[in-house]
C-alpha cells in the first residue's frame, strides 16, 4: 500500500492479545476437563450433533418429502442433545465454554483492528455525490446526506426512478465534476467506480447500501456513513484494482452456479433464504442436471464440473474464523477464484470440495448463455466469459478517521498462526504489527508467480 499499518491504541491492543489468548486456553481447558467428566454421555452429545448436521445438509440438497424427513431427523437430534445436557445437570459450564470462545473471538479482532496512514489527497474543487434514496432501506435520507454533503462542498445528484446512473455521472463530469462518490449497493459502486477509473477521477465508497461489501474491504467504516463523506474533505488516498468480466466491470465478486441462479429468480429480493433452499436440491441433489461449465485450474488442467463458481476481484479468505468472507488485499492485481466441486455419488454419498487460487485472467466456457449474480445484480452473458484483473486502476479517497485497510488486513491465515500472531503483539505491541507488515511488503516485491493454489483452502 506505500503506507504505514498502525494500531489505534497500542496498549489496549496488547491487552486484547492477552485477553484473547487467556479465554481461549481457558476455554480449551474447561472443555477438555467437561469431556472427561462427562464419558460416555459427552460422546453421545457430539453424535446427535454430527447427526443433525448430516440431516441439516441431506436437507437442503433434496426438495419435497425427503427434506422435510430430513429436518425432522435433524430436529430430533438436536432436541436428543438438549436432553443429554440437561440430564447432565451443569448446563452453567457448558456455557461458560460458549462465552470463553465467543470472547476469546472478539478480544482477537480488536487486536488485530489496524489503521492505514494513507498519504493525504488534496481537496477537489467540485466533488459530486450520487446517491440511491432506496438503498439500505433508506440510509440516505436516515443520515441525512444531502444536507451533510453541502456542508462539506459536495454537491448531491439523487438517482431517480428509471433514471440511467451512467447518464448521471457522465453528465456531470461535464458539467465539471472533478471527484465521484456513491451512497448505494455495490452494483451502484461498481458503475461510478469504472467511469472513476476511466476518466481519471477520485472515488469515494459511502456505505449507504445493504451489505456495504466493498466499503468494507476498502477499509470504510460501514457504521460512519456520513464520515464517509470527509474522504473528499481530508482524506488520504489508494490505489486498488478492478475487475472485469466480458467488459463489464464489478468491484466484488461475480457468482456462477446456485447463488447465481437464485439472483435470477422472481422472488429473490423478497425472500432470499427460501429462494436459495428452492434452487439448492435442484442443483446439488438428484433433480438437477449438472452445470456445464469448461474452464482450466491453477495447473492448466481441465476443469471439471462445478456446482458453483466464484471469481473475485482479488482473493476472499474464505473459511477462516477470523476474516472470513472478506479480501486482505485489493491491490495484489490478481482474481481469486473458488470453485466448489461436486464429487461422484449422489445424496450423502456425494462429496463437495473447494479449490481456491488465484490468476490475473480466467475463462470460463459453456454451451448456453450463463446466468451470473455480478456484485449481487442478475445478469446473463453470453460465452466465454472472459475474466480480467486491472491493477491499481482506481484511485480511492478514504476519510482519515477510517480503517484504510479490510479488517483481514492482518489476520494470518490459520489457527496457529493467528495464536503466534496473538502472542507477538501481547508480548511487542505495535511492534509486532509493523515487522509483519513490512515482511509481507517484502514477501510481495519477491513474488512473481501468480496463478498458484492457494494454500489451506479447505474450509475449517
């Protein structure tokens, strides 16, 4: 990033570290000690889990009748293991276990919450924010950003209804604009972001929309949205990467498989978990037919069957503890790439591995036109679908009061790694976040191969 990583409190950070590193033995201790106490009934408990995770998942992946014996199944496991715990009479330590983790979790994140000193930006002379009055149930008017934004110099453009947001920012590039916001969903960003790009502008993520995905791995602060405005006032600038598919650019992610097909649907936006347990069966279980995706894995191999791709701008750390679901790096030039992969059988019997790498490019071929959620908004292309990295092709201004860096920024990968990382900043501080830091920029500048698999990419 060109710029230093720092703690916003290095002792209470340390203490976080400490504390984190306590709960955590002493909830590991707890547990052991209540296992052994507890043979074999203890035994029996984690039996009715496994069950009823066996049963939760037969669910999901078949429709009619057999989901609903599913369920039942699973539902009378877990009632069989609240009857073990209650049998065993001390229902207070299994809790304490509970809330050892829990807090073990959270003292982890605060210490590894960092802060970007991002070289300062000068102030433009005509910033424009374009706003979505209905994104995020209403943010704009909740937060009040039209008054907010003229007294800070910006001038608010509200999207309307059936209006074109293109049109809207083209025009007001001539009309003067020399600086773009947006307050609205990611598809929204990812508009205003590519016109940024192209014309050579400075950008500005406000988290008015649901998810505020991207704000979040830019380093904004989802919870400010007003101080998100203060990016074109005092704010410090980065350079991150785009992503595009078959010319289309997106900021986030675009989805190909089950997701992608639910984001079709009618009746997604209204209810989203019942339209993804619709299209599940259809493509996990015995129904469906399987998706005919052709592309090439991190070894040049011929990809085989996919129930579900996932293309990043950038790489997702995915089934982590700690970080999961978000991007360390936006700058790295790279897509990330998740392919989750049915094996042989059907029902229980079928396996579903996930394979992660990374590539600047990736292409996808098929037979029929490809249905894909791109940032979350349905759209069908026609293929192959050519994807592509753009490094470093937007300049993005962040207020200073915010992060500047996505909340795994410092998150190593690993349980080991995150308790020896945990135990450096209890034992140095902020100095264990700066030798980190500049390792990994050195580690960076060393590494010219790309497209390698990523290590440790099964989910834990």
């Amino acid at each position: 990033m060109g710029s230093g990583v720092k703690a916003k409190s290095g002792s209470s950070r340390r203490l976080a570290a400490v504390g984190s590193l306590v709960f955590a033995v002493g909830a590991v201790v707890l547990a052991v000690v209540l296992a052994i106490e507890r043979f074999p009934r203890g035994i029996a408990i984690l039996g009715c889990l496994v069950v009823a995770l066996i049963a939760g998942w037969f669910a999901i992946r078949n429709p009619g009748s057999r989901r609903h014996l599913a369920a039942a199944v699973g539902f009378l496991a877990l009632v069989g293991a609240a009857v073990l715990l209650v049998d065993l009479g001390d229902m207070l330590a299994d809790l304490a276990v509970v809330v050892a983790f829990a807090l073990s979790l959270a003292l982890a994140r605060v210490a590894f919450r960092v802060h970007v000193e991002l070289p300062r930006a000068p102030r433009p002379v005509r910033p424009v924010l374009f706003f979505n009055p209905r994104s995020g149930g209403g943010k704009a008017s909740r937060f009040h950003l039209v008054e907010e934004a003229r007294r800070r110099g910006i001038v608010p453009i509200e999207l309307g209804q059936g209006e074109d947001l293109r049109e809207l920012v083209e025009g007001a590039i001539e009309d003067g604009a020399d600086a773009l916001a947006m307050a609205g969903g990611d598809g929204s960003q990812a508009i205003v972001a590519e016109i940024a790009s192209r014309r050579g502008l400075p950008y500005a993520c406000v988290p008015a929309g649901t998810r505020n995905h991207f704000a979040l791995d830019l380093g904004v602060d989802r919870n400010d949205v007003v101080g998100a405005l203060d990016a074109f006032v005092d704010g410090g600038e980065r350079r991150v990467d785009l992503a595009e598919v078959n010319g289309r650019v997106f900021v986030n992610n675009v989805s190909i498989g089950v997701y992608a097909e639910a984001v079709q649907r009618p009746g997604y936006r209204d209810a989203k978990i019942r339209t993804l347990l619709e299209v599940a069966p259809e493509r996990l279980g015995a129904v469906g037919s399987e998706p005919d995706l052709r592309w090439h894995g991190p070894d040049g191999e011929d990809g085989r069957t996919a129930v579900a791709l996932l293309v990043s701008n950038n790489v997702y750390r995915l089934g982590a503890a700690l970080g999961s679901g978000t991007r360390p790096h936006l700058d790295e030039g790279v897509l990330g790439i998740a392919a989750a992969e049915e094996g042989p059988g059907r029902g229980l019997r079928a396996g579903l591995g996930l394979r992660q790498w990374d590539a600047p490019t990736f292409t996808v071929d098929a037979d029929d036109p490809v249905p894909l959620g791109i940032d979350g908004e349905a759209v069908t292309l026609a293929p192959p679908l050519e994807f592509v990295s753009k490094p470093g092709a937007l300049a993005v201004r962040i207020a200073p009061g915010h992060p500047g860096a996505s909340p795994s920024t410092e998150v190593p990968r690993g349980l080991l790694p995150a308790a020896a990382k945990l135990v450096r900043i209890a034992l140095q501080g902020d100095r264990a976040a700066v030798d980190d830091n500049d390792n990994a920029r050195r580690r960076s500048s060393d590494d010219q191969f790309r497209g390698r698999e990523t290590r440790d990419a099964q989910p834990r």
